[in-house]
C-alpha cells in the first residue's frame, strides 16, 4: 500500500527473505509495488496488482447540501476538504500556503480539514500565523470523511509521498475531483 520509506535494513531485509519464499506479492497500486522490489534487490516476478474497488453511489443535490451544512459552508463558499493523518509525509502546511495564496487573490475560499494526529496544534498555530485560520477548519477524526466528500468542491491530498490511498478513490466515489502532488500510486 505505502513505500515505507522510513524502513531501515533490516525491514528490507526481512521482507525480502518473505518476498523470496511467496507464491504471489499483491500490491494495490504500482509505483509503490515497484519501490518496494527496488529496496529488496528482487525481480517482480511474483508482483500482482490488484486495485481497491469500491461501490459507486450517486451523490444528490440533497447529500451536497447536507454535507455542506454539516462542513460549515456558505453557498457560494469554494470549499476544499483533506481527509487524512496530520503527520510529516501529509504535506499539511503546503496546503496552509496555498490557501494563505488564494485567499489573497481571491481563489478557495475555505478549507476543511478531516483528521487527527500530533501536529494538528502546529497546523492550527501555523494557520493563524498565516492570516487564515478562519478559513481553515480542523474537524478531527470522523468516520463519515466520504459523505463529507459531497459538499467539498475538490479534495486536496499534498502528500510527500504515499502509495495508492484510498481517500484518493473515496473523492472519485464520491464526485469529488482531486487536486494531488503527483507522488505514488
């Protein structure tokens, strides 16, 4: 799923010994696939790439207006959405700074953050350094992040890296368009 870049030696190592002795290695997307056989020195012979499937709901007008009501959104709000961990590899304050960017230009009007993690306090205190922390909202963690999905104009993922994520497939399910750093899978 991931390219595990923080892996030392011995993980490489140890996954490789596994690698060596299975029938098949199923990965969900490519890059990341092809990331890790580069790290364990192996041919991918035994790679098999299966893609995450989800089911495919049409949103309504009434699913956008809800999810707009319960992201916080004004009609005529631009609204973007990141759904995902606060931690380094996300890429959180690039997406302050863009938003720091087109609020001066007049572009995204808000951004709403859907997730926890350890630099969420950062992030915040970042935003208010920035002059935008009333157009950022920290949601935390929720369990409804697709419904959300409805009312956002784009999903905004500014990762350093990542494999195949599945907030990725869960926008396109949800019709929302994605805006990402072109990293993984």
């Amino acid at each position: 799923r991931g390219t595990y870049e923080w892996y030392g030696a011995v993980h490489w190592r140890s996954k490789a010994w596994i690698t060596e002795r299975a029938a098949a290695v199923v990965a969900n997307a490519g890059p990341a696939a092809q990331y890790a056989f580069a790290k364990m020195a192996r041919p991918t012979r035994t790679l098999a790439i299966v893609r995450n499937g989800l089911a495919v709901p049409e949103p309504t007008a009434t699913s956008r207006a809800r999810a707009r009501i319960e992201l916080g959104l004004a009609p005529d709000d631009v609204a973007a959405i990141f759904v995902g961990r606060l931690v380094d590899h996300k890429n959180v304050p690039m997406l302050i700074r863009a938003l720091a960017r087109l609020a001066a230009d007049g572009g995204c009007t808000r951004v709403v953050v859907v997730g926890a993690g350890q630099q969420r306090a950062a992030l915040q205190a970042m935003a208010q350094d920035a002059g935008v922390a009333a157009r950022l909202g920290f949601l935390g963690a929720r369990d409804d992040a697709v419904s959300l999905m409805h009312g956002a104009d784009m999903l905004v993922l500014p990762s350093w890296r990542e494999g195949l994520p599945n907030v990725v497939s869960e926008a396109m399910q949800a019709g929302c368009p994605v805006l990402a750093t072109r990293v993984g899978g």
